[in-house]
C-alpha cells in the first residue's frame, strides 16, 4: 500500500484536494498558512468501498493466497512437549491448530477431550521432534491428570504414533525455526526453473524478493543489469522445483532460450557452478514445496484444435492446435495461424493450465472468438473449420472443470497483476464472469491495455489489502474517489511555526521505520490474544456504549497487526476520534521495539491520519497496553492480555471520574486538594483550578453537615449511594460518558435563584415517598436548579416538589415552542441552535450528550448544562404522559 511520502508536521493541518496528477500524487493547499506542497495522495480501500460502494471478492476464492498463509506445522503433526507440572519430563502431544507462530496443542491420551488443550510459542516452548527423547536419555511421562487412564502407555504410544507425523526438526530447531512456510524463502534463496518452451529443460534462479510468496526471480548468471529478464512467479507454479530436482529426474540444466546468447558456454557453466554452491551453502527445505500440486496425466493428441486465451493478446481467445505432445504430463499448443508468413507462437501446457477451453465454448458462453490469422470467411464456425483441416476438437473431458467460478461475481474488486508489466499489482475490478475465466479492468492502467482475462485458478490475482499486508506498492485509480473540496485532517506531532517561515515537508521521525524483513516473522513477533475486558472504566475518551460493542479478544497473530486492529477499534470507539489519535500519536518509550503504523480516524465528515509506533515484541505488549490505556485516563486493565473475569484487580468499578482521572490520568491538569473540602467518605476531592466555586458547590451538595441540605428528593441519602449513582449517571447510555465529573455549571444568577428556591428544596424534602424517583441521570443532582419562565408565555412550564410539570406532551411541541423552552432556562443562549436546526419536541427527547456535542459542538460544560434540562423534560415526559 502506498504511504505518504512527505506530510506536513502539524499539530491539525486541514488540507483540500487541489488537482489531482497521476493518481499517486496531489497538490494540496492548506487552508491556515496558504502554504502549497505535494503529498502523495494515499489509497485507502476502506474509503474506495464505503465510498463507492464496491464490494471485495471473498478472501476464500484466491485458493493460492489461503495456502500462503498456512503454517509449515500441519493439523495432526506429533511432537513432544515438556510437562508443565515436571519440566525435565516429556511427552507426545498433537498439533490441533496453528496460528502463525501459535500452535493448539493436545498431549495424546486427552483423546477429543478439549478442555486440557493449551497454546504456546514455537520460538520460545521447548518443542522437539518425534524420537527426540529416546536419542538423548530424556524420560515420556503422561500428565497427572491421565496418568491412570491407561495401564500401559507404552502400547498405547506405538498405536498413537503408527501413521501419524512428525514435526519436522529443522522447523523446531535452528534458524528455520518457527517460520511459516512463504518465510522459508528468503533472498538468495537458489530454486530451479522449467523452460517455458520445454519441459524438459531447467535452469537455476535466485530470489530477488519474496513479496507474501510472490517471486521475483532472476536467472544464475545474469546480474541487476539484467533486470529486465527478471521473472515474476507465486511460489506455488508447478513450474518451480527445488535445487537438484532436475538432475534427480533426469532433465537438462540449460539457460533459457530466448537469454544464451547474453553469455558465453563457460559463463554460464560457472554461473550453474555457484548456483549450485550457494544452493548447498543454505539449502531451500522441501517444506517449501509439500503444496505444490501434482499434475495430473492429460489426453491430449497431436492435432487436435482447442480454444485458449491468447498469453500474448491477453483480452483475445483464439482458436489453437496441439502440436506436439511431450509426455503425459505435458503437450504443446500453438496459435492458429493461416497466413503466408505465419510464424509459430507455441505454449507449453498440461491439463490444469489455466487458460485452455474445449471448443464452442465461446459460443455457448456467448464470448468472442477470434478468428485465425488468414481464414477466409466472414464468420467463423468450429464445424466447417474442423472440416477444411480435418482435425478433431479435443473431447471434453480433457479440460479441467469450466463452469467453476470459485466464487467470483460481476463488479468485485481485487487486486490483479498487469500482465504487461508483471512488477505492476493495480486495483483491479471484475466486469464480466463466464466460467472460470474473469474479465477484470485493470485501474490506473491506460485504455486498452487496462483489460485482460484471468482463469479464476491464476495465481496473479489478490484479496483486497494484499499489497498492504505484505508492503508492497498498489497501483490505485488514476482519479481516486473522493468528494469535490474533502476536508482530510492530518495529524501530526505539534510544532510552533513562525507564521512567516515556510513549513518544512520532511516528517519528524521518533522511531526508526522498521523494514521488516521475510523471515522475521517468529515467535517474537506474535502474540496470543489481547481482551478487551468490557467491565473496566473507559476514560473520558471512549463511549463505554461503544466499548462494550466490541469483541472480547483480538488475535492471535502478529503483534503489530494484532495492536494496530485493536488501537483501530478503539479509535473508533471514542467520542472524538481525532483526540484519541493525537494522544496515541504522542505515546513512545525509548526502550519499545517498534514499528510505525498508519492509523486514520473520521469525525465531522473529515479523516483523521497519523503514524503511531507500535511496539512488535510480544514481551513489550503488557507495558505498551498499560501505557496506552493510561494515556487515555481509563483502567489500565481495559484491553490487556489478561483477562479480567470477575472484578478488576485496580478496583477501577468504584471509583469515580474525579478520583480516577487524579490516580490514572494526567495529574498536571488537577490542582492541589484545599482544606476542608471533604467527602462523606473522608476522601479530598481536588478541584480544578479554574472550577474551584463550582467543585465547592458539588461537593457541598453531597455533605449532611451542611446548613443546608441540598439533596433534593429522590436522591441519593448517604454518601455511598451518591457515588454510585454518580458514576452511574455519568455512564448512562441516554448520556454516555462525560470527560468530567458532573458539577453545577452555572453561572451568578442561577445560583442566586437556587438560594431563593430553598424553601421549596426543603418542602421536597418533606413530600411522601409517592413522590420521590429514581432516576440514574444527570437530573438527578440538580434538581434544585429551576427557572422561572417570563410572564406572558403561552406554553406553562412549572415546577412541583422540585420536578417540572408541563401543561403540554413535549411530543407535540414546534420548533418554536422548543426555542421557547430553551429560552426560559439558563440555555437561553443556545435557544438560536435549535432555531437554525429545526429541533422539534420529538428531536429534543432524542438529543444525548454525544450528540449534543459533536452536532452543535458545544465545550462540555455547556452540553452538560443543557442535558440537563433535556433529562427533566424527559422525566417530566415519563411522569406525565408515558403511561
């Protein structure tokens, strides 16, 4: 995937789409400094989809790439483990799944007994290969718990153990230890290629890189001059064999045709020579080819006439001839061809190469054929040319099954190789299915040469996200899918800039970007899964509603994509998700092993993108997941790789925000405790600096020694009630939760009527229990908070044992007689919000906190403020007209 190769180092630089060039790059002009540059316009497929509406091909029908992803450890492999309970004792266990360097284990004796199975780490378990026990005196002792279960375990290990196999030693030990199998294939690697004329003859080659298992290989005895005959191939083409393979099986090692002329006989027998050392030096083990498929035996004749698609015009399918039949393996095609100066243009295959079709099969899939070079008629028809050659078609049954599509539908997307330049991956979209062949349009590609037409079984066809999970460049569309003037904000470490100076484009660089290399994907770099323990406070940051959306457990599997799905999820979960990316963007310790990563986050319709170090060492998890947690002021235990069943061990459930965000959060924000201010609990509670009367006023609501009790009825009686149901409130789903412990904002006048409302506070006081409710909201602390509405209003709105009463369903109020209510509180001033929004009775019942903050983007003290008022017309609504 493509990634921004310069970015302006703002701390909220927006940036418009100016004109767009290549499809790569865009010149954008910032909006703050008018300052111009150029950034590389990143291609994001989420966005391409969601904005299009495009819908990706299912990762289940790219058959190669599924087989890539497998461990080199098989499903029912046998090894023998330590015994947790008596280390220096072993025993056999089977493998029952595998993910990446993970493998689900079952010491044998647990028959389909589950509940013993048990994860570890192929890099760091003591793991050994069948037979290793008996070679060094070491003792096989079954676990405790079966230890009876059989007399003699002996016998039972000869039945176990009769047909089964081993793991390999090499995968267990050394430095192939743990590899997947793709991982095995590192550069340098020495292999052996088919000629593709014939067969019969091979000839070494290097890899030059391993992108996911795609090859890039280049012939012993040509060097980087020669790039140009460099050979694209996926790991899996029957065409590759191991190093010896072709002396083995008594085929030639000649250089390639179409390249002997490039060096002399004795160049290329040195060049065979150091192959042939390099090859021995560090040999390729054959757990690379254990997928390779064998091929099955053809029925082809010299003769007969087939259709194919052309490997040369790749959007034709030409009628085509065997010419010559090898063995029974192989045979060869050649294109049809009846002009004067025809030239032969043959092909090696055998029955399962992609591509080869039985006759009329373009007529009854209602395709195209191409009519041969040289023939006659108007209109071709297989009958009468079959006729005039006297050739047979090849029987059907020849071909490998046509119908199968795999899965594969009209207008998915992909990604495909430009078979015109085979270094090239693009953005790719199917047009047309017939069969098992696909039409795809190749984008960023130039008309005609952006069609072509693949056999659902190529092996140049990818998911969606395959060039980004493997780091490697995607040819996206020419003109990317985004809205005219798209706001994109681009988060980046904050700088103070001279306003005259010009901005540099170079990135700050906190961690050096790792290049992760094949082979280094080992036990390491993976983890078991991270929980998300739902129960734990979420912090100012995340909306517990949309936390507890969110799966239990991400992973297994690497480390860093394991943290960069989770800290996504999170993101996404926040109330502002831009805020949350700029605290991650600001998380580094020198002492983590990391890696940089490219989050993106959307809010008001802008996209948030930032790079984050994360960290790529499974033993730097537990400190990276505690910090990130602490960064966003929640419990340190709300995603961690410990899971928490039952209560949190911080205790994290009873404490309130103003407690929790002093002992986790950021204590520079929070003044020293005063003297005096004091809960029922005996705990200080320390104000803000700049809230200091109005944290005094909270927290004097809630002393029973006061003057005056401020509790109004229906609320919490003792100290321990009112913590809960505070916490409670402040996590709501109706309000969600706030950034800050709930107060009294309010402003001189609304206390001064507070102080002339006593009176009627203390007959609520007094008011039978019929009265009182139990309502978990914000309401329920400022009860004592009234308005009075101006003379001369039509809608009455009153107050009774300190609730509200109206004289009308808010259900049915106007626009205006919102904007009325409003007025009459100490909102007045958002009254013109609700105006210009055209918020209706129904609407106003709807508002929440988010969504009173993010759409009228209020600070969240005035959100809190007139939540409030909304949460007692809601009451007021229940009490009333509900029932």
């Amino acid at each position: 995937m493509q990634s921004h190769t310069q970015e302006q180092p703002l701390a909220l630089t927006t940036v418009k789409p100016y004109k767009s060039t290549n499809g790569k790059e865009e010149e954008l002009n910032t909006d703050a400094d008018s300052m111009e540059g150029e950034e590389e316009a990143e291609f994001n497929w989420e966005e391409y989809m969601e904005e299009t509406g495009a819908i990706a091909a299912p990762h289940t029908t790219f058959k190669h790439v599924e087989v890539s992803l497998q461990s080199s450890f098989q499903p029912g492999m046998k090894l023998e483990v330590a015994n947790k309970s008596s280390p220096d004792t072993y025993w056999v266990a089977t493998i029952i799944t595998t993910c990446g360097q993970l493998l689900l284990l079952r010491f044998s004796g647990y028959g389909e007994d589950r509940k013993a199975d048990f994860w570890c780490d192929v890099m760091t378990a003591e793991l050994h290969p069948v037979g290793w026990c008996a070679q060094n005196n070491k003792t096989l002792m079954p676990p405790e718990a079966i230890k009876e279960k059989y007399s003699d375990w002996t016998e039972f290990l000869v039945q176990d153990l009769t047909g089964s196999r081993t793991a390999p030693a090499n995968l267990l030990e050394g430095p192939l230890r743990g590899k997947n199998t793709v991982d095995l294939i590192v550069e340098g690697s020495v292999l052996e290629l088919q000629d593709i004329l014939d067969p019969f003859l091979y000839w070494p080659v290097r890899v030059v890189q391993n992108i996911g298992g795609r090859l890039r290989l280049r012939y012993a005895g040509l060097s980087e001059d020669h790039q140009v005959h460099d050979t694209w191939m996926f790991y899996l083409e029957v065409r590759l064999r191991p190093l010896g393979w072709a002396l083995e099986n008594g085929l030639a090692l000649e250089p390639p045709t179409g390249l002997r002329s490039l060096k002399s006989a004795p160049d290329w027998q040195r060049a065979l020579e150091d192959a042939r050392l390099d090859g021995q030096k560090s040999p390729l083990p054959l757990e690379v080819f254990k997928d390779h498929e064998d091929l099955p035996k053809h029925s082809f004749k010299t003769g007969m006439k087939l259709e194919m698609v052309s490997p040369w015009e790749h959007l034709q399918i030409c009628p085509v001839s065997v010419t010559k039949v090898y063995s029974e393996v192989y045979f060869q095609v050649t294109l049809d061809d009846l002009s004067a100066d025809a030239k032969p243009q043959p092909v090696v295959c055998h029955s399962n190469s992609p591509g080869i079709l039985p006759v009329q099969w373009c007529l009854k899939n209602g395709v195209c054929l191409e009519r041969p070079q040289g023939y006659g008629g108007q209109d071709f028809d297989w009958a009468d040319y079959l006729k005039q050659s006297g050739t047979e078609a090849a029987p059907d049954a020849c071909f490998p099954d046509t119908w199968q599509n795999r899965g594969f539908a009209k207008d998915m997307w992909l990604e495909a190789v430009n078979p015109r330049q085979p270094a090239e991956v693009c953005v790719a979209q199917v047009t047309q299915v017939r069969g098992r062949l696909l039409w795809i349009r190749l984008e960023g590609v130039a008309k005609p040469l952006s069609e072509c037409i693949v056999d659902v079984e190529s092996m140049d066809i990818f998911p969606v996200g395959w060039c980004e999970a493997n780091a490697y460049l995607l040819t996206s569309p020419v003109k990317p899918i985004c809205q005219k003037q798209k706001k994109i904000a681009v988060v980046q470490p904050e700088k103070k800039w001279a306003p005259s100076q010009p901005v540099e484009t170079t990135p700050v660089n906190h961690c050096q970007l790792v290049t992760m290399d094949p082979g280094s994907a080992n036990g390491r770099y993976c983890c078991s899964k991270i929980f998300v323990n739902h129960r734990c406070f979420s912090g100012p940051y995340l909306n517990k509603g949309r936390i507890a959306e969110l799966p239990q457990a991400v992973g297994p599997g690497k480390c860093a994509l394991v943290l960069k799905e989770l800290l996504s999820m999170l993101i996404n979960a926040a109330y502002k998700p831009g805020r949350v990316l700029k605290e991650l963007q600001e998380l580094e310790d020198l002492s983590w092993d990391c890696q940089e990563e490219t989050l993106k986050a959307k809010y008001k319709g802008k996209t948030y993108r930032s790079t984050i170090r994360i960290v790529r060492l499974a033993d730097q998890i537990p400190d990276f997941c505690r910090k990130v947690c602490v960064k966003l002021q929640c419990c340190p235990n709300l995603f961690s790789p410990v899971l928490v069943i039952n209560q949190c061990p911080e205790n994290c459930s009873v404490q309130t925000k103003t407690k929790y965000t002093c002992y986790y959060g950021k204590k520079r924000k929070l003044s020293k405790p005063t003297g005096g201010e004091e809960t029922a609990e005996g705990e200080l509670v320390k104000p803000a600096r700049r809230r200091k009367k109005r944290k005094s006023i909270f927290v004097q609501k809630k002393r029973r020694s006061s003057a005056v009790d401020y509790t109004p009825a229906g609320s919490p009686q003792d100290s321990d009630d009112g913590m809960e149901d505070e916490e409670m409130a402040l996590q709501s789903g109706s309000e969600g939760t706030s950034s800050e412990p709930r107060e009294d904002h309010t402003d001189a006048s609304s206390r001064l009527r507070r102080a002339v409302s006593v009176g009627n506070i203390l007959r609520s006081q007094e008011a039978p229990e019929g009265h009182r409710r139990s309502t978990r909201s914000l309401s329920a602390y400022s009860q004592n908070n009234k308005y009075q509405p101006p003379k001369g209003q039509d809608m009455q709105v009153e107050e009774e044992d300190g609730q509200l009463v109206l004289d009308k369903n808010p259900l049915e109020w106007t626009v205006d007689e919102v904007v009325q209510f409003i007025n009459s509180t100490d909102c007045a001033s958002l009254a013109n919000i609700f105006q210009e929004q055209d918020i209706d009775g129904q609407a106003l019942l709807l508002l929440t906190l988010p969504t009173v903050q993010e759409c009228m983007d209020l600070k969240l003290g005035p959100a809190i403020k007139l939540c409030h008022q909304i949460e007692r017309v809601k009451v007021a609504f229940y009490r009333q007209y509900a029932n």
